[in-house]
C-alpha cells in the first residue's frame, strides 16, 4: 500500500472517528453487545487476546462477545442473520455468500495466508506434482479460501475442475481423511497446514503465495455497519494496533495462538512466523482482485450467480 493510501485511509478513519465521536452516545444506548466472529487464527485472536476492542468499547457500556468458527462458509452465514455483527474470513466466504444474496459488506482487506495455506500429500504420496492430481481425491473445505486455491492452481497447472473429485470436508474432517489415507491430498491453511507439515512432513504442491495474489476480509453485517459505523471504524483501528504489535512480537504471537487454540507450540510458531499482519482500505486494485476470483468461480459453476464485487464494498462515512 502506498504512503498516499495510507494517509487517505488515515483519513478516513479520523473522519469516520469524528463523526461517530458525535453519535457515540445514541449508538451505545442501542447497542449493548457487540458480536465479533473469528476463526482461531491470525489477527482476530491476538486482538481478543489483548482485550484491545473491548478497552475501546468500555467507556461506552458496550461489552464484546467472540464466537468461534471451524471456517469461513458458516461465519458468513452468521453475518447475514445478524447473529454476529463484523467477522473476517479468507477471500472465497464473502463471494459465495454475496452470490447466494447475504446481507454483508467487505470493511477493509487483511494480508493473504500467503506461506500458510497450501495443497499438499503425504511424503509417500506418488503424486509429485499438480499434474498428477488428476483423478485424485482432494480434501477442501466449499467455498473456502483453501477451495479458492485448489481451483486457481488447478488452473495454473491446465487441469479442469472436473478431473479431480473435490471432498468438501470441515478441516477437522480433512485432518482425520487425510491421516486416514481416504483422501490423496489436502488443501488448508493455517493453523491446519502447520500441524500437518509437524506430523507428516508433506509434500507441498503449491501455496496460496505461489499461485493467487489475494486477500483476507473483515466483512460486516449490512445493516449493522449502515447503523453503527462507528463501531466498524474502531474495530478496523484496534486491528491496526495489534497487527503493529503482532509483526514485531512473533514469537509472543505463536504463545497466544498455542494459548488459546490449543494446538502445539512448534505448529503455532510456523504458522506465526509466516504470517503477514496488516489491516488496510479496499482499493480498487483489491476489488479487481476479488472480482476476478468471483468470475472463476462463476465461470465453473460453483457459485449460483454472478456477482459484483463493488456492489459489497462499504463507504465508511466520511470517505
């Protein structure tokens, strides 16, 4: 992002600040409770390690409940019902869920998984290659950023869809199916990725970072983010401390990640390491970007309809 995007999305957030310093007070009558969906991964969890949303929220009576999600798919869901207010996911769960009509819209754009999602066999696997995938059983989770990847490189390697047979698995499912042999390869991110690469070793036949040039999302309930823009703008702020945090303290980030997740240490300290931290406006170049993964994925059938992307993107007020 350029030192000009930067100074404009600053900006926008202090004239967004402004504006909502004047509607605080209306705001917090109504609101109470403020619902935040997260995948334990990333950013989310050492934002809600810290507490730094709820410090912003305190002075004004409004508490912050976290609710945990497998995947991005039933986050979006979520999203549409209004059963939680903002949550972020990888690049495909908003395209899915905007091309079957849900009430979300796109806030601000995080950094791709990059290193820390891939397609990957077991070390004794014959496949050596995307090529040889062909007629193979592959674990991915529908319409998640992992399915995104498996698609593109598919396509980067001048594979259809159709050779393969996609298992559309939950990655603790996948995790199980692969340890099990019932499926040939696997395509995950983080955490996911970084315990099979302790446990097995994989052979990795592509990463998002070698195939994609995309995004992971803070998304926000339509409605919501039309009533309470403020709320969206500190979220979008508190983020951008801890990610500021989160890049020159890796080693503490893996700490909290094995903290709250559970999983192994050695895991978590992969995935942090590799992990980019960031927070930043949807720029045009972003909604081509995301633009682009819709049209394959209507292209190929996966999705119902076709969708514009800048139909989804919101205008925080000032901007």
């Amino acid at each position: 992002m350029s030192n000009l995007t930067r100074r404009i999305f600053g900006i926008g957030l202090l004239a967004a600040a402004a504006f909502g310093a004047a509607s605080w007070s209306a705001a917090a009558q109504d609101l109470k409770q403020f619902n935040i969906g997260y995948q334990k991964t990333g950013l989310p969890v050492i934002a809600r390690n810290q507490q730094i949303i709820e410090k912003a929220l305190a002075a004004k009576g409004v508490s912050v409940k976290w609710v945990e999600f497998t995947a991005g798919p039933p986050l979006v869901e979520a999203l549409n019902v209004g059963a939680i207010d903002v949550g972020w996911t990888g690049d495909a769960p908003p395209i899915f869920g905007q091309s079957a009509g849900a009430n979300i819209v796109y806030a601000a754009a995080l950094p791709s998984n990059g290193e820390g999602e891939a397609i990957f066999v077991k070390p004794a696997s014959p496949v050596q290659s995307l090529a040889e995938l062909k007629g193979k059983r592959i674990g991915v989770g529908k319409g998640t950023s992992a399915h995104n990847l498996l698609v593109a490189a598919l396509e980067k390697a001048g594979i259809p869809f159709d050779e393969v047979t996609p298992v559309y698995l939950s990655p603790a499912d996948a995790a199980a199916a692969f340890a099990s042999d019932q499926i040939d390869a696997w395509a995950v991110w983080d955490p996911f990725f970084a315990i099979a690469e302790t446990r097995y070793q994989p052979r990795v036949l592509a990463r998002s970072s070698d195939v994609l040039k995309v995004n992971t999302y803070f998304l926000a309930n339509r409605d919501f983010a039309k009533a309470h823009p403020e709320f969206v703008t500190t979220t979008i702020a508190a983020l951008g401390e801890a990610a500021k945090w989160a890049d020159q303290n890796r080693d503490k980030v893996a700490e909290a990640l094995h903290e709250v997740t559970g999983v192994p240490l050695d895991a978590q300290t992969i995935a942090a390491n590799r992990s980019k931290f960031g927070i930043y406006p949807i720029t045009e170049e972003i909604v081509a970007g995301q633009q682009a993964t819709a049209d394959r994925f209507f292209k190929l059938g996966l999705i119902p309809k076709a969708v514009r992307i800048s139909d989804a993107v919101w205008a925080a007020p000032g901007n």
